[in-house]
C-alpha cells in the first residue's frame, strides 16, 4: 500500500522523535560547587574531572563546575548536596567538624608532618568518611590535601607568646581553637573574603598553606611566612546518594574512574603547589622562615593540647581511627 504524503510525515516525525528522544532523555546535568577561586589548584582538577566524565559518558553526563562560592559559600556546599540542590560539591573536610569530629581528623596540628604521613592518615579515614556520609546520604568520590599549612603574619615571631592579640584568621574549628590556644584574636574570614580582609586589617595573621597566600596575594599585605608544616587537611569530593544511583551503570563507572584519576593526579599535583608557591611568595618579597625551636615546641604542644581534646570528643570512634593511622 503506497503511503500519502499526509501519512508519511507523522511516521517519518514519530521515527525521528524515536531516534532523538532517548539521547535527550539520557542526559544528565549536575552543579558541583566549590568555594575557591580558578587560582587554586584543586579547582582545575575539578573542572578536568568534570571533562574526563563528560567524554568517558560521551556527553551523558554534564557536570557544570562553580567556583569562588558562586552558588553556594563553603559552609553551605555540604547541606547544598545532602539535600540535593548541588548533586555534587567540594568541602575542606575539617569545615565539619563541629557536625562530626572525624571530619577534622586532618586538621589536628602536628598530627601529620608529611604527605607520606597524610596519605597514611587518608587511608585510615576513608572507611569512617565514607561510611558517615553513607548515613547521610552522600558519598565520597575523591579527596585531594593543601600543601602543608604555615603561618602568616606581619611581624616576626619567635614563639606563640608573639602572636597574643595578634588578628587571626579562623576558618574552621581548629584554626579557631589554635587562635584561643596561642592568644590571638580569632575572625572568621572565609577563602573568597581573605585579600578584603587583609586590606582592610581585619587579618593580621593567619595559618594556610603557601597556595592560599599565593591566590590571596597575601604577599602584598603579610611578608612573613614560618614553614610550621602544622597539617596537611583535605579537600573532598562528595555527591549525592540518589543522584547517583539514578545514572546508568556505564555512568556510574566512567565517575568512579575519573574520580580515582584525579585524585591520584591532585596528591602529586600538591606536593608540586607547595615548591611552587613558596618560590612565588619568595619572589614577592616574604620572607619564609624555619620555625624557632622555640615556636616549634610552642605549637607541638598545642597539637598535643588538641588531640586530647579531639579524641575526648570523638570518643571510641576517634581512637580506633588513630590506632589504625600510628599501626606500624
């Protein structure tokens, strides 16, 4: 039976629809917002992550990447994707502590003094990460650590006596009870807030790594910078659970891939940062300091002071962690 031209079109539109419609319908879009700027080394890998899935997925899979606390400010990225506004995000782990006290197992001073030692601390965290995001409904796809964590400031010091009054930025748990340790007067600055508030005086001192200072231009407000090597704290990748689970398998893999490839790629990535960024701060005018003995001991014993503190609060849970990272 010959076909009309008034019944040819619909099949020809229907077959159409047919080849098209599982393509569009197959596409996924997610937000992954970070709280840092293009000049920080973890959002290029994020944005490389970002492409690595899209072409493993053949475009199945868009992850849109905001940086700078475009969509959502740091302390808000981990509410954000629980409760699925962003499908994906980057947190500074330690940001949670108050939530989870094993959040901050990274961030207790001196407790790590190399990324040998971080990597080692990693692996012990990881099951309790990823088994209290499970709870939440969360995962973890991947974690990548800051260059070690020096302190900035405008005057030289000698011990933690020097830095009482001092204005210091605190950004998290820990860098706010260092500041009541020391004496200091701690002031909540966020990373995208952090060359304002030095501008204008409201920071005087502050302990982040030399990456920070770099994208900062911290060197054109602070010009000494002493090498503590305090801790080595992490930024992690999390997604949404549901999120998740909805993506086909092939989906599913081609993250779980990139996620360990980057990864991978962000601990050595790192280690380079921290040379780099010393030899850029240098060439800018601060001085880097090898700590006193003296400031040493001091800031030993505040690790020592927090890790009592830590492991009281984070109960057995906490201690079985530190057993696992100090088993030879």
């Amino acid at each position: 039976m010959l076909i009309t031209k008034r019944g040819f079109v619909p099949v020809l539109a229907s077959v159409a629809l047919g080849l098209v419609w599982p393509v569009a319908q197959a596409q996924v879009k997610w937000d992954l917002p970070s709280a840092y700027s293009q000049g920080i080394f973890h959002t290029p890998l994020l944005n490389e992550f970002a492409t690595e899935v899209d072409k493993a997925t053949q475009g199945k899979l868009k992850i849109t990447v905001h940086a700078n606390a475009s969509l959502f400010k740091a302390p808000e990225i981990k509410r954000a994707v629980q409760g699925g506004q962003a499908q994906a995000g980057e947190i500074l782990l330690v940001n949670f502590q108050n939530e989870w006290q094993l959040f901050g197992a990274d961030g207790i001073p001196f407790l790590t003094d190399s990324y040998d030692a971080a990597l080692k601390l990693y692996r012990a965290q990881k099951p309790f990460l990823e088994k209290k995001l499970a709870e939440q409904g969360m995962m973890l796809l991947y974690a990548v650590p800051w260059p070690p964590q020096g302190i900035y400031v405008k005057k030289p010091i000698n011990s933690a006596a020097d830095l009482k009054g001092v204005k210091w930025r605190a950004y998290s748990p820990a860098t706010a009870r260092i500041a009541e340790l020391v004496g200091a007067q701690p002031v909540t600055i966020q990373a995208a807030e952090l060359t304002q508030a030095m501008a204008t005086g409201v920071v005087e001192s502050y302990i982040s790594s030399g990456a920070t200072g770099v994208d900062s231009k911290t060197y054109e407000h602070i010009k000494n910078f002493y090498d503590t090597q305090a801790w080595i704290p992490k930024n992690a990748v999390i997604v949404n659970r549901k999120a998740y689970d909805a993506l086909e398998a092939p989906v599913r893999e081609a993250i779980l891939k990139a996620a360990a490839a980057v990864e991978a790629k962000g601990w050595t990535e790192s280690r380079k940062v921290m040379t780099d960024s010393l030899n850029t701060l240098k060439s800018n005018g601060v001085t880097i300091h090898v700590p006193s003995a003296q400031l040493r001991s001091d800031m030993q014993k505040v690790g020592d002071v927090m890790l009592k503190e830590w492991l009281a609060k984070a109960g057995p849970e906490g201690q079985a962690l530190i057993d696992v990272y100090r088993k030879p």
